[in-house]
C-alpha cells in the first residue's frame, strides 16, 4: 500500500429508522497524493463515482433501494433519502489513487433498516381483584414493527412459562410491518400475590431484536379483607369529598338566609 493512503473511517447509522435520510460518510487521508476516485457499493453493486478529473465529478448509477440525493453527495460522504427494508445491505466506500499505482482502500459497513413501533404495546381483558381460582386470561397485543415482534409475559418479574401462553398467528402488512398477539391464561392462586398488599404485577414485555423491547404492566389484587377494606376506604375518601363540595353551597346559602 502506499505510504500516507488511509481509509481514516466510514460512519453511518447501524439501524436507521424506515423513511429516514441516512448520510454515509468516507474520511480518508492520501497524504497530498493525487485521489482519483471515490466509488461507493451496496452488496459489491456500484452506485456513487466521484473523481474529481471529470467533467461532471458525480456519476450515479440506479441501484434497487438506494435513494441518492446527489445535491448532498460529494467526495466524502452519500446522502440516501427514505431508505426502505431493500436499502438495508453492506455498504463499501472505495478510494483509489493516481496512476501510476491506482492504490485502492476500501472499507464496508452494515446497515439493516428498520420499523420502530409508533406506539405502546396494549394489554386487556384485566381485571382489578381475583379471588382464588379465578381465571387470569390477558390479551397483549404487540404494534407494527420489522423486525416481527414476539411477546413475553411475567408476573411478579417472573418469566411465565410457554405452556401458560397462547400465542396468536404474525400479521404481514402491506407496509411490510409485523405485528401479533398472545394470551396468558392461569388460575389465580394464593401465593401469586404478594405480602402486604396482596398484589400481583403482569406484565406483557414486546421484543423485536435489535430494536428496543416495549413494555406494560397492570397490578391487580387479590379479592380479600385486606382489599376490601383498601376499597371501603377509597370510596370513603371518594365521597367525603364530593360531600364538603356540596355542603358548602348549602351552608352560604344558610348564611345569606339568616
């Protein structure tokens, strides 16, 4: 190689978000030799060529999922808008030198294009108090999102076991997008529920790797005197204020009265 070429480094996003603009940038140093090009590939197809002898310097060649803003292109860097599922791939940004040695660096990057969900996962068909032999049956429903998701569910941070969990069929999209459902069916025992309160955390957890996981929990209680007398004392609190809101019309109005 020749003394002073160096391919410095090539940065980028490693999994951008679908519809974004994705800027690739190549720094290099050839150590004041004369450059004579800057291509750039997706799985080993060309479709970037800079070489600053040339009349036009840019030449882009159309390549299947790669949207190039050639206004923001030059010899360091390639703008791609709007990048889909098909721009993910390897990228490579070569850098070639001057006859007579035509000495080429070149380094790749990986970029894999994803959908991150809009919204939350949702879970319902919970209920605030079982009693003991109850049936436990939630639904979780997990949003749009590529990779496809899978769901697990936990209680009390406990991983619940697969045979508790009817998983329903992956949705395709035509957006190309995934999502799905599945359903954590148990019978409410005892020592589900934990001291003092008698509560019980289930929680739906939503994993897509390499995208964040999502999650939602609801707490729910065990029916009981400890949560009745919980709710005696909210309806209590409940009421209590709705009553001084009312009774302090009635006592100005006395007042006026006398």
């Amino acid at each position: 190689m020749v003394a002073g070429l160096r391919l410095t480094e090539l940065v980028g996003p490693r999994y951008p978000d679908r519809g974004e603009n994705v800027k690739l940038t190549c720094n290099f140093d050839t150590d004041d030799a004369n450059l004579y090009s800057v291509k750039w590939y997706k799985d080993e197809n060309e479709f970037f060529r800079y070489m600053p002898d040339n009349r036009p310097q840019i030449q882009v060649f159309p390549l299947t999922g790669v949207m190039l803003d050639e206004s923001l292109s030059g010899m360091n860097h390639v703008m791609l808008r709007d990048v889909a599922f098909p721009s993910s791939g390897s990228y490579r940004c070569e850098v070639s030198m001057e006859a007579p040695s035509f000495e080429t660096v070149f380094s790749n990057h990986n970029m894999t294009v994803l959908s991150y969900p809009q919204e939350e996962p949702t879970l319902s068909g919970v209920q605030e108090i079982y009693s003991a032999g109850d049936l436990v049956s939630v639904n979780c429903t997990a949003p749009a999102s590529h990779p496809a998701p899978d769901i697990l569910f936990y209680t009390n941070n406990d991983k619940a076991e697969d045979w508790l969990i009817e998983r329903g069929p992956v949705v395709v999209h035509e957006d190309g997008t995934f999502s799905t459902s599945a359903i954590l069916r148990f019978h409410a025992e005892r020592q589900h529920f934990q001291q003092p309160d008698d509560m019980l955390e289930l929680k739906c957890e939503v994993v897509a790797p390499p995208l964040p996981p999502l999650a939602v929990s609801r707490y729910v209680y065990l029916a009981g005197p400890t949560t009745n007398q919980k709710l005696a004392q909210q309806n209590y609190r409940n009421h209590g204020a709705s009553a001084n809101i009312i009774s302090l019309p009635l006592i100005m109005l006395l007042l006026f009265l006398l």
